[in-house]
C-alpha cells in the first residue's frame, strides 16, 4: 500500500504565527531571533519549492518518487553510511530535492532496515524508539495543516532493535526504550523522498547526548551494521543558524561547508570531533550543535568499516540561505 505523503501539494506561502521546531535549543534561537524575516524566508522556501520541478535521472527521464529503489540488501550485504540535511517540512513540496533523494536511494543497495539518527532527538542514555508503526512525532509547529496530515506507517524493526541493544552492550553504552516514539520530521521528511513506499523497516535510535567524543563512540559501535544490510543514516545539517535565516549565503556557511567537503572526504573523524577548534566559523555555523552531531555519528561507522569511498550526492544551498544541503555517502 502506498504510503506516500498524504499531503496537498499546491503551493500556500502564508505562515502565521511562530515557525519552529520542537529541539529546546532550536526554541530558544527562535526567541532572539527576527521573526518576521524567518518567516518571509520560510514561505518563500515553499513556494520556489513548488515551482521547481525534479531533476532529470542518469538515464534522461525524470525520477519516479514512487518507484522502487535497488535491489534488496541482504543480511550480510555491504551498505554504506549516509549523511543527509534533512530539510524541514516544506521540503516535502520541493520536488527537485525529492527527486535528488530518490535517485541517491536508487543508486544504492535497498536495505533490509534503516537505522535513523535524528538532530531532532537526543538522550542521555540513548534509547530506542517504537519498533512498531505509530503515529509521527510533528516536532515543528506554526506551519500550514497540510504538513500535520503527513503519514509515513513504516514497519517496525524489532530484529534491527535486538541488535542495536546488543550492540550498545558489547561496547558498555548505557541505552533504554521509548516504545511509543515515533519518528520525526528529521526521520520522515527524507524518508519520504528515499523510500516514499514506507515499505523498509525503520528504527529510530536517538544521539546519546551531544558530547562529540560520546558521539564518534556511539557511531563506532553502530558500525558493523553496515555489513549487514542495514542503512546508518545520520539526518541533520551541516550549517544550522536559525539567525541567519532571510539573508542570502554568507561567506562563513561557504568556508564552513568547504571545510566539511574535505573533512568528510578524508573521513578524518578527530577532526570532527574537535570542529569547534578546528573548523573556520564554527560558532555561526552551528551555536548549537545538535544539527552537525549526527555527522560525526555517520562519518565514524563509516571509518570504523572501513568505507573509504566518499561522495556527496546532494550539495548547495537552500533556497540561497546558510543552510547548506551537502550530504555525504560512504561507500
């Protein structure tokens, strides 16, 4: 059964009211923040994303959101590691980058489960969410109706959980249940441009936290998932200042996203760890860092397996803003 977003597509650039997401961080920035240039730029975002159509594939024609990606992984199968900028809501009426994220999960092999690390949800210990369908967490909030109807009912992944919990233990991680947590929009959003059939099992398992050495160790025991079929996704953003939303790129989201290009070629994960020290602008490109940790998750299984090869098969700017769309994928 088709699990697309039950959504309208037409365009509607009114936002009222305060646009955010649910992240305790991400509230405080709206509070200092101009609203009303957020906004301007946020309806603006929707409708050049309704304008827009999608990319042409590799073979000429246009992607196909619906149609099916690769051939199944199976349980011993190399999967790679990804990285991806997860959007926010109105991402869903922007079929240029849903054509990307569709094509990118074409490319690959189609994995027996995704396993999602989310900016959008961190705990201390980590725990792991439903291993059945529920309902979406709708962690943002002042957007239109149509966002709130969204539905991804993806099958849970009980096998996937058992795994990750035997995992977790053999590397002494402390971790817990949230059996009725569903996924979030750093989850569903670009789930439904990769898979929008919701026909891969899907478990989200939340960041342990926000400290970067914890971060690379948690990706580190994740790793061997990879050699399984599973698909490791770390979802956030490269460059996060909710401040900086409304003006056009400013040179320190370029120099930011460069150095991350070259850091995640040479997946040189102590560099990640210790970005704030080593990356130009760090504190502009992130004054929380909830939206870069789960790269430091993705590039850190992806080291610990060996995954030498790194492309990034989404890049640019959103909508000419500092968000940068750069996603990596590791083998």
């Amino acid at each position: 059964m088709a699990a697309t977003a039950r959504l309208s597509r037409e365009c509607n650039g009114a936002f009222d009211g305060q646009v955010f997401c649910s992240h305790g961080r991400e509230r405080r920035l709206w509070g200092v923040m101009d609203r009303r240039g957020a906004l301007r730029w946020l309806a603006a975002a929707a409708t050049a994303a309704c304008s827009r159509s999608a990319p042409s594939s590799a073979g000429g024609s246009k992607s196909d959101p619906s149609a099916a990606s690769g051939l199944a992984a199976g349980p011993n199968e190399k999967m790679p590691v990804v990285f991806l900028a997860h959007g926010a809501p109105p991402l869903l009426d922007d079929s240029a980058w849903m054509g990307e994220l569709s094509a990118w999960a074409k490319r690959m092999p189609r994995p027996s489960s995704v396993l999602m690390l989310s900016a959008h949800w961190d705990t201390r210990p980590a725990k792991l969410g439903a291993v059945r369908a529920v309902p979406l967490v709708y962690d943002f909030y002042g957007f239109p109706e149509r966002y709130y109807q969204t539905t991804y009912p993806a099958p849970g992944a009980p096998a996937l959980a058992s795994r990750v919990r035997s995992l977790l233990d053999g590397a002494s991680i402390a971790h817990g249940d949230d059996p009725e947590r569903g996924l979030d929009h750093g989850a569903f959003v670009p789930l439904l441009g990769m898979y929008p059939e919701a026909n891969v099992p899907v478990l989200q398992l939340s960041l342990p936290g926000l400290d970067p050495a914890t971060l690379a160790s948690f990706g580190r025991a994740l790793a061997p998932l990879a050699d399984e079929g599973v698909l490791v996704v770390g979802s956030g953003f490269l460059t996060h200042n909710m401040r900086s939303m409304g003006q056009p790129t400013p040179a320190w989201a370029l120099e930011f996203d460069e150095w991350c290009t070259e850091t995640l070629a040479k997946r040189d994960v102590d560099a990640l760890v210790d970005f704030r020290a080593r990356a130009p602008a760090a504190r502009l490109a992130h004054p929380t860092h909830e939206h870069f940790a789960p790269a430091i998750v993705a590039a850190a299984a992806a080291s610990a397996r060996g995954r030498s090869e790194v492309t990034f098969p989404i890049t640019g700017f959103w909508n000419g803003s500092s968000f940068t769309r750069r996603s990596a994928q590791f083998g």
